[in-house]
C-alpha cells in the first residue's frame, strides 16, 4: 500500500524547495531546537520514507506537543494516505489559508536558518567590540527569523546558539508607536520581567530593550515597548511575522537564553539581515575605529582644539549643540587648562545594521586635566563621513 | 474455505462484521446452527437481549466458536456495552489472530470512541493479515483522515470560536460522518441486511471443523483494492462454476461475440477513466447484481460519490479473455489497472456480461484470484 503513496508528497516538498538534507556534512553545534527532527522529518519525505516521516512527526511533537508546524506536517502525511496532496498543509488550507502560510513560512525560515548555521570563522560584523562584563552578545536577523548568541571570549565573538524567533507583523525598521515593525539597530537589555508580572501572552518572561535610542530619537523615531519575550502556553512558536514589533521567542528557548542576558549590559542588535566578516576582516575594521577613536583621545590631550574638531561630524548634535557651538566651548575649556590626561577603558563597538552607518562606542572615560578631573562612562555614535570615521554624538551613557 | 478477504467490500464497518459473521457461519456445525441464526435474526430485529441469549445458549456449547464469539461481540456493540465487545473482539484476535474482522470491529469501537491511534493500529492489523482487505483499507482511510483533521486542528488553532474553520471542517467530518461507517445509527439497517437466509440454502456445507482452519496467507501480491473507488469485490469463487465451466459454448464461431464484449468492456473502463459517471453506470444491466445486495439506487449513488472524489481515474484493462456461454452471456476476465491520482491498484476482475437489445452489459462484477 505505501508504495501507491510514493508520489504524494513530491509537489509539496517541491513547494518547500528546502530540502532537509541540511547540515549533514557541516560542522555540529548543540542543536537544542526542534530543527534537526523538523530537517529529518522532511528528508524522510523526500525518500519517500512516510511511516518513518510520520514517526519523527511523533517524536517531535513528543518533544514539542504544541509546536503547530509538526501538527500542521502531521496532518499531511495522514491525508497524503487517503487522497493526493498537491499542497503544504493543504488538509487545512480550507479552514486558514493564511495560517497554513504562516506555518509554512515558519518551516521555511526554521530549514533555512538550520542549513546555514554559522561559520565559526565568521563573525557578525556588528560586534566589534564587546566590554570585559559583556558576557555574552545578541544579534537577530529578521530576515531569517533567527537569533544569534555570541559569548565573549576574551574580546572574540564565539557562536553558541542560535533560536528561531518571530518578529513585527509588518516586518522590520520601525518608525512610529504602532506600526507593528522591529526595530533595526543596537540596543541593549534595560530590565527583566519575571513570568508573575505578565499575563499569560509574554510566556515566560520578558527583556525589555531601550528602543528608541538616541539615534533613534534624533532621526525623531518613537514607540516603546519593544521586548524579548516568550510564548503563551498554548503556544510553542508563532509565525515568522507575527508580533506588534517585538522579538518572540519559545519559551523554552527564551529561558535559556535568559540566563545569558544582563540587564543593562547585553547588547541585542536588530538586523534586516546579519553581515558577517572573516575573523580577518572583523580584526581589521575593529583596528582601524580603535585607532580612530585613540587618535580622538590624543588630540583631545594636545589641546590643539583644531585637531580634536577634525574628529567631529558635520551632523553632529549632543544637548542641542551642533558642531560649531561643540567646538567654541571646548576651545574655551581648553584655554583655561595648561594639561589634559584622557584615558579611555573597556570600550565596547557595535555597528548599526543596515542603512544607516554608525557605530555606538560606549567607554569608561578617565578625564584629568590642570583644573577638574572626572570619571564617568561615555557613549558616541560614530559615522563615516568623507571616507572617515567621526563623531555624531556624544554624551554619558 | 475461508475467504475474508474477499467478502463483500462494504463500507459500514459492522456489516462487513456482519458479512464475516455470515461467512463463518459456512463453517458452523449445523447443529448449533439454529441458535446462531436465531441470534442473528433477533439482532437484525434489535431485540439484542434475545439475541444474547441465543449466542450465549450456542456458545455455553462450543465456547471456543469463532463465530459464535464475534456475533456476541456485535451483539454487545449494538447494546453499548462496547467495553465487553471490546474485550470479546480482542480475545478473538489472540485467538484468531489471522482474521482481519475482529480487529476491523475493534477498529470502528475504538473510533466511535475517538481513540484513532488505537482503530489506526487495530486497521493495520487487519491489513498485515489480509492485504487486500478493502474494507479495512477504506476504514484505515478514514481514520487516517480523522487523525489528520484533528492533527490540522491543532496547527492550525481551528478552536470553537473559529466558526468559518469549524463549519468548513464540520462539513468534512460530516461527509465522512454520513457515510454509514461511522454511525452507530446507521449500523442496524445494514445489519438487517444480513443474508443468512438467502445465502444459507446454496451454501451451507455441513464441514467438519468447527474451528476455522489457519487460513492460508492472502496472496501478497493482489494490490491493495483502491481506497478511492469501492472495486465492489464479490465472492472469489463463483458461488456457480457452471458460469466458468462452458468451453463447448467456445466451439461456435463467436469472434464478433467476443469483440463486442471486448469493446464493451473497454468503454465501460474509458467512461470510468473520464469520470463520466452516467456513461459509467450505463454499462451496467438492469437486473446488476449489487455487491451487497443493497438496492440499485443505493450502490449507484455510491459509485457517482467514489467516482466523484478523486481528481483523476484511469482505468486501463491487461490480458482480456472473454468466454462466451451462448449468444448472449459472456464472462470477460482481466487484469484490472486502477490508478487514481498517484495511487495505483491492479485487481484481477471478472465481469458476467448479457446482451440486452444486441448491447453487452455487466451482470455481476467479481474480484478474481
């Protein structure tokens, strides 16, 4: 009898056209996910191995009772039995097209993301830089629908685990309160939000993050309330696109990644889509801003106030001052003084993805001269401005 | 000789028990006959507490009967006492363990109740003992969609607040649900429909062994009948051999004879390959013998739903031969080829054709060895 059933499945896989003979000569990381049954449920299709796909169906949703995907997978290869499948979850089509769609673009972005894991010797290019204390580092891209973890070792992003995710129903680059996109750029964890303090739709927990920044605000973006957060209970994941603008993760997922989060340290980077850079390429462009910004330090300390103001952007705006009023009051200030020591201590770089190209350096700031001495920790936003890195803001972090 | 497998496909779930009852009543000791007819008789009628008594009466008797044990089994289900049929239906498959019926039976309490994956594997039983056992291919179809409707129902959130989803669905379930498998409801009519008296006289054999006898394995290679089209198997030997047994009527120069019903047959096979269901069933005579006996109408308006539902049949016919038994009976033999969508099935068919108006129609239509 199974033999009749050989064909049935073909016009879907096609549909699905990632095959999921993924990952199988590549490196292996801890797959934790549901990606790896998921991956060999469909290879089973593929070899038209059914009995064998619907019981890896089984066993996934054993590990996984409400992940709709399996359901949705499962329900196929039962009908597949009794009439002839020409479409994905084609059995509920009827019901919820664009659930079905929902699902299929989850399974999609889940088989895409697991075939191209992370290369160890490439690096998303927006961590250049983490702080000592920054353990570990967050980038997603939305594209993919996935979330990347990055352990600090010793100054060096290290790959340890990646988690699908969801993000706004509208997609990505938020611009305003409620248009039910992400936004893309840096951030970081601003507080924690423990199961008890939430309703059931936040799963387990919630890391808020400090949308908008003040790059954000200053290209006059608003919103809040753009969280990292979990599944209600019913739930294991929800489509790619499905949230007002936050990062969903499964809960389970979210709960391990939340012992990696520290509140007002973890950065979590919001990408369109990661770039990545050999470890050659990362080392080089880090070198050349770390340069960049000691050549900013020197010339501060030479008190040649013309030197430091090469450093400055055009565009530049911090407590309402442009450029021109920024540089008169230092060159007052440096008048007065007769030496300047600048130190500068556990900087952290990370790059704006996408469009808008800047970097967020935030350093503890040793400053000492002949009449006042200060300690305090700053942020700027580099941009490149006629081929050069300069500065578009600055202020305390 | 037991031949389940071959019994007259039917689509109730508990009439083809019953059908199987009625083929293990070929084997019974006549002298225990009585009760057992008695007991099928109150049982078609719905007096069940009747009916009890006489199964129990005949097997205080013989105990071990297998056919006594599952007519109880029905007699149990029809008076709800599923939990006691169950346990009959399953000692019957330890007992009996190559006898697809107990388990088809177990199959049709475990869905009324819900429990697919358990009918699921009970209908996998009855398929691993008789391949070919359409009924419980048909079964195990409809319960491999009532497992993936639930499966879609939970992808897909279809809860109760979703009406459009929930009348879409319920209107599936109910197609399915209206076909006389599933509804207890609908098991009695067909119960009654029971023909112990009618088959009794030509074929009661008084055999020796009471028990059944371990029943050779069904030949393997007879493809499964197609789940999509009700192939409408009837007994595989001719109840008349005489039909078969008439090479003199061959001496007659008969070769126009045996191109037309050739023909015939090939049209007939064309009109079932374009779905044309009108020109399909006007192949057929009017005295057409239905497989179950059940009235004309009945068996066409389940021929135009299974012709309906695939998206596509092809029929094609292998090694024809066409015997004539005089000018207007013939019995074409052939290997049948179906193909609906990507399922493919090939039987070996016999058709009794008779000329009508100088037009060759199927009498009877038979699954063959």
């Amino acid at each position: 009898m199974f033999k009749a059933l050989r064909a049935r499945f073909i016009p879907f896989i096609l549909a699905f056209c990632v095959t999921a003979a993924v990952a199988a000569g590549g490196p292996r990381y801890t797959d934790s996910g549901p990606e790896p049954l998921l991956a060999n449920v469909l290879a089973q299709i593929e070899a038209n191995k059914w009995e064998a796909a619907l019981r890896q169906t089984e066993d996934l949703l054993k590990a996984y009772p409400n992940f709709r995907l399996a359901h949705l997978i499962k329900g196929d290869l039962l009908l597949a039995r009794t009439k002839q499948l020409k479409a994905f979850g084609e059995g509920g089509t009827l019901a919820a097209g664009d659930k079905v769609a929902d699902l299929r673009d989850e399974a999609l972005a889940r088989l895409k993301a697991y075939k191209s894991k992370p290369n160890g010797d490439y690096v998303p290019r927006y961590l250049l830089q983490m702080q000592a204390d920054q353990k570990y580092a967050v980038v997603v891209d939305t594209q993919k629908a996935r979330l990347y973890v990055y352990q600090n070792d010793k100054g060096t992003p290290r790959f340890v685990a990646d988690y699908y995710i969801s993000h706004g129903k509208l997609g990505d680059a938020k611009l305003k309160e409620g248009d039910k996109k992400t936004p893309i750029g840096v951030y970081h964890v601003t507080s924690s939000l423990p199961r008890q303090k939430l309703t059931d739709f936040y799963g387990s927990g919630a890391f808020p993050i400090n949308y908008p920044n003040e790059w954000d605000k200053r290209q006059g973006r608003n919103g809040h309330g753009i969280w990292l957060h979990g599944t209600p209970s019913d739930t294991f994941s929800r489509p790619p696109k499905a949230s007002d603008g936050c990062v969903v993760l499964a809960n389970q997922d979210l709960d391990a990644l939340s012992k990696n989060l520290q509140v007002g340290l973890t950065p979590v980077i919001i990408s369109n889509s990661i770039e990545w850079l050999s470890l050659d390429d990362w080392q080089a462009e880090r070198q050349s801003l770390l340069t960049m910004i000691n050549e900013w330090r020197e010339d501060w300390e030479s008190r040649d106030t013309d030197r430091y103001a090469r450093h400055y952007s055009k565009k530049f705006q911090s407590d309402g001052q442009g450029q021109q009023a920024w540089i008169e009051q230092k060159r007052r200030i440096n008048a007065a003084k007769s030496w300047i020591k600048v130190a500068t201590g556990d900087i952290s770089m990370f790059r704006n993805p996408g469009k808008e190209e800047y970097v967020v350096v935030t350093f503890d700031q040793d400053y000492r001269s002949s009449n006042l001495s200060n300690l305090m920790k700053k942020r700027q936003y580099w941009i490149k401005e006629d081929g050069r890195w300069k500065i578009a803001f600055e202020g305390a972090a | 000789m037991l031949n389940f497998r071959n019994f007259p496909c039917r689509k109730t779930l508990l009439a083809v028990a019953f059908a199987g009852g009625t083929s293990l009543a070929l084997i019974s000791l006549p002298a225990h006959a009585d009760n057992i007819q008695d007991a099928q008789r109150f049982l078609k009628q719905g007096q069940h507490s009747q009916a009890l008594e006489q199964v129990d009466k005949f097997l205080s008797g013989k105990p071990k009967d297998a056919q006594g044990r599952f007519l109880k089994g029905l007699i149990l289900t029809e008076m709800g006492k599923t939990n006691d049929a169950v346990g009959i239906f399953t000692k019957l498959t330890e007992d009996y363990p190559e006898l697809p019926e107990p388990y088809n039976n177990l199959a049709v309490i475990y869905a009324q109740q819900k429990q697919y994956d358990k009918a699921k594997q009970a209908l996998e039983m009855a398929i691993r003992t008789h391949p070919s056992y359409a009924t419980a291919h048909e079964n195990l179809g409809d319960i491999y969609a009532r497992l993936a409707s639930q499966a879609y129902d939970k992808a897909l959130q279809l809860d109760k607040g979703n009406a459009s989803a929930q009348s879409k669905l319920a209107m599936i379930r109910d197609l399915m649900g209206s076909r006389p498998a599933a509804k207890p409801a609908a098991v009695k009519p067909v119960a009654a429909e029971v023909k112990v008296a009618e088959t009794r006289p030509v074929e009661t054999k008084p055999v020796a062994t009471p028990e059944p006898k371990p029943v050779a394995p069904a030949p393997v290679a007879t493809a499964p009948a197609p789940l999509a089209v009700a192939p409408t198997p009837a007994a595989a030997t001719p109840a008349k051999p005489a039909v078969e047994a008439k090479p003199a009527a061959e001496q007659k120069p008969a070769g126009d004879a045996n191109v037309e019903v050739a023909k015939a047959v090939a049209s007939w096979a064309s009109a079932w390959s374009k779905k044309d269901v009108k020109d399909y069933l006007a192949h057929y005579a009017k005295d057409f013998k239905t497989p179950d006996g059940e009235s004309r109408s009945a068996w066409e308006s389940e021929r135009n739903k299974r012709i309906a539902r695939p998206s596509s049949i092809q029929v094609s016919i292998e090694n024809m031969r066409v015997t004539l038994n005089g000018a207007d009976r013939a019995t074409a033999k052939f290997r049948q080829h179906y193909k609906a969508g990507s399922f493919k099935a090939s039987t070996s068919k016999i058709l009794e054709m008779v000329r009508n108006d100088g037009k060759w129609l199927i009498q009877q239509e038979k699954i063959g060895n």
